[in-house]
C-alpha cells in the first residue's frame, strides 16, 4: 500500500502543477479547482497547504526565482568580467524565454486568480527585508559580477547594488519587449538589440565602446558555443 505524500511533497506537487497550468494555459488557468484536479485532490488541499490562492503564486514566484538562480549559478567566472555580466544576462534570458508564463508571475507582471506575487525592494541594502530570500539570491548574482567589473577598474566607482539595479532593468526590459514579440523570432534582438544595449550601458558605467565591443563578442562567442542556439 502506497504511503501518504507527506505536506512538504503535496505542496511541491501544487507549485510543480500550478507552473503547468501556467504555461499550458496561462493565468487564467491557474485556478485552485483545476490546480486540485492536476495532482488528483480535492479543492481543499490548496487552502490547506497554503491557506489560499494569494500564498500560492507567492510560493510560485520563489520557485520562479530558484529557478533562476540555478540556471544564473551555472555561468563560470571567467577573467572578463565585463563579458560576465552579458552571459548572466543571456542565461537569463534563456530563463524567461522557456517559460515566460511563470516569469510573469514572478516578477509581478501577472496576477492569477487576482493574486499579485509580493514584491520587495531588492535593490537596496536598507530595503531588502521586504523582499523573497529567493529573490534576493537571484538579484545576488547581479550585484557581486557588478562588484567584479568595479574592482577591476572597468565601471566607474559606484555601489555595486545601483550598478545591479541598473543593469537588471536593461535586461529585464530588453527580455519583456521580446517575450511579448516585438523584436522578432529566434536571435534577431540579441543581436541587433541586446548587445547594443549591453555595450551602451556599459560605456555609460565607464567602460570604453572598444572594451565593452570586445567582452560582448567574447561573451556572444563563448555562449554560442556552448549553446549552439541563442534563440528559442
């Protein structure tokens, strides 16, 4: 006789599910009756487990950002920092683009069943109690290859955290537009739109135009090789 899931594991089945039915169908269909239905329970296992649909997207929105900081964790340091930041920016593309739904409730863009994910300040030092462990981690990676191209004389002196705030709103803007398709299909934006952008930002930040060309063919260079594909 099968053994009764523990409320840790009927939990992760609810966040594993509810992220299907987002990218299945969207926000719209992710509901508590159909979230109940996808792991074969009744209705009332939501709200035990998380008390309510609101608890529920929070939890989504952290696994969002585990997911994150997994796939960021995956880029190796290498001795251009600058070039760095491109292919964390580029490992999080790849991130959103396989599952933009998901995203979209992470970082507060959509709100299913009217629940907005809890957002918190995660760009100030002074402010970041308010916001997701999660969140944090995943914003970390930012901050300390932001310190990196500091302390190596390529930006400018500035508090690494404005630098990452700074850099994750390029990206992160650059990444809305083409999710919602309007740089076109495959590779077409990064390469006529995210690597001008990246290479404008960081002149802004100090770095030469000839430097930061060279680190973001590197890093361009590098990812392709690995990945064979930047686009979808």
């Amino acid at each position: 006789m099968a053994s009764k899931p523990s409320a840790a594991e009927v939990k992760a089945k609810l966040i594993e599910a509810a992220i299907r039915l987002l990218s299945d169908g969207g926000p719209e269909a992710l509901q508590a009756r159909k979230l109940a239905a996808e792991i074969g329970a009744s209705t009332m296992a939501v709200y035990t487990h998380f008390g309510g649909m609101g608890a529920l997207v929070n939890e989504v929105a952290r696994e969002g950002f585990r997911r994150l900081s997994a796939n960021l964790g995956e880029v190796e340091e290498t001795d251009d920092p600058v070039a760095d930041i491109l292919t964390l920016a580029l490992a999080y593309r790849r991130t959103v683009v396989d599952n933009p739904q998901l995203y979209a409730v992470t970082f507060g863009q959509s709100q299913p069943s009217g629940q907005k994910a809890a957002l918190g300040d995660m760009t100030k030092e002074e402010t970041r109690q308010n916001a997701s462990e999660e969140g944090i981690e995943a914003f970390g990676y930012l901050v300390r290859a932001a310190k990196r191209v500091i302390d190596a004389g390529r930006f400018r002196p500035t508090p690494e955290f404005e630098v990452a705030a700074q850099l994750w709103s390029a990206v992160h803007g650059y990444i809305t537009l083409e999710v919602a398709g309007h740089f076109g299909d495959g590779e077409n934006g990064v390469d006529h739109i995210l690597i001008p952008l990246a290479t404008a930002i960081g002149v802004g930040l100090g770095d030469t135009y000839e430097a930061a060309m060279r680190s973001a063919r590197v890093s361009i260079e590098a990812w392709r090789a690995k990945e064979g594909n930047i686009g979808t």
